[in-house]
C-alpha cells in the first residue's frame, strides 16, 4: 500500500472519530469505549499493513 493511501486512511478515520465525539451526543463512557475500538482496530491494521503482523486470514473463531 502506497504511503500516501495510507496517511489518507488514518486522516479519514481521524476526522470520522473527532466528529462522532463532537456532533453526536453520547455518554462518555460509550464515547471511550469506540475510541478505544477505533484505537485498537486501527493499530492492528497498521501492523498488517507493515508485515509485522501475520496474515489474520487464517484465524478462525468457532469450529
């Protein structure tokens, strides 16, 4: 992926977040929680994007 894809995907999600903190009204304790998500979601992908996390297609959740 180029390096401008990727700088572009993270102000996108950036800007999504800052207005669903802003505009929408929630609890803060929701609030925190989707942040910590987004966080976490976003990082994950960043290290598969970078190779240093393998390939999560071969995990398999249930049977």
């Amino acid at each position: 992926m180029p390096l401008i894809n990727l700088v572009i995907v993270l102000i996108v999600v950036g800007v999504l977040l800052w207005l669903v903190n802003t505009y929408i009204p929630m609890d803060r304790k929701i609030k925190n929680i989707l942040n910590i998500v987004v966080v976490i979601v976003v990082v994950i992908w960043l290290l598969q994007v970078f190779g240093v996390l393998g390939s999560m297609d071969t995990i398999q959740i249930g049977r």
